[in-house]
C-alpha cells in the first residue's frame, strides 16, 4: 500500500457500524473529508470549507477495530479552489494486511475573514 504519510488515522469502533455489521459508509466519507479539509487548510493557509464530494466508490470492506487511514492528494487548483482526492485504507486489527476500503474527491472553497471566497495566493492573515 502507499509509502506516505496518511492526513488521518483512527480505528473504527462499534458505534461506526451500520445496522449490517459492517463500517457505515457515511463514517468513512467523513473521514475522509476530515483529512482533505486538513490538506485543503493547511496548503490554502487558512479556511477552506468543503463545496462537494464526487466520484465515490467502496471496494472494500472494514470491520470494527481496524485501523483507518486516509491519504489525500491535490488533484486540481482553481482561483479559489482546491480539489483532493482521498484514499481510505483498512487495516486489520490484528495483523498487517490492508484493504482500500473507500476513495472519492472533495472540492474546497477558500475563505476570508469575512467568509467570502478568496484567491489561493492570497494569505490568510
């Protein structure tokens, strides 16, 4: 699996769970938008608020106590946008074997003090 660092790490815990068993697909997505925001902010120097999430797909399953971590990558640039797409991968509770488990991509919107949109090149002060 990837040799990077993940944006975020947590373990799937039983409150997680949808009524099947298996990790709710809505924990994952927020996890992941928790990650790409971090992203979004940190190279936007300031507010970045999440506008959409597209292109979703599940390949995998995750069971409670595996380990999640979600790795996200710039994809594009816009005036006042960042897209990013993440990466969700499971790994087992005890052992190392990993599983992609969720991907999509999120687009931010920087913001001013004001909360307006601003330019990427502009700092947050």
């Amino acid at each position: 699996m990837p040799d990077r660092s993940p944006l975020i790490r947590v373990t799937a815990m039983p409150t997680d769970l949808n009524p099947y068993g298996g990790v709710f697909g809505g924990w994952l997505m927020s996890q992941m938008a928790l990650g790409a925001g971090s992203l979004a902010s940190r190279e936007g120097k300031g507010k970045a608020v999440v506008v959409s999430a597209t292109d979703f797909a599940f390949p995998g399953a995750m069971q409670v106590g595996d380990e999640l971590s979600v790795y996200c990558d710039i994809a594009a640039t816009g005036n006042t946008s960042l897209t990013i797409a993440a990466e969700a991968i499971a790994r087992e509770r005890n052992g190392e074997a990993e599983t992609r488990v969720a991907e999509g991509t999120f687009k931010f919107v920087l913001l001013d003090e004001d909360d307006r949109p601003r330019a990427i090149s502009e700092r947050w002060a």
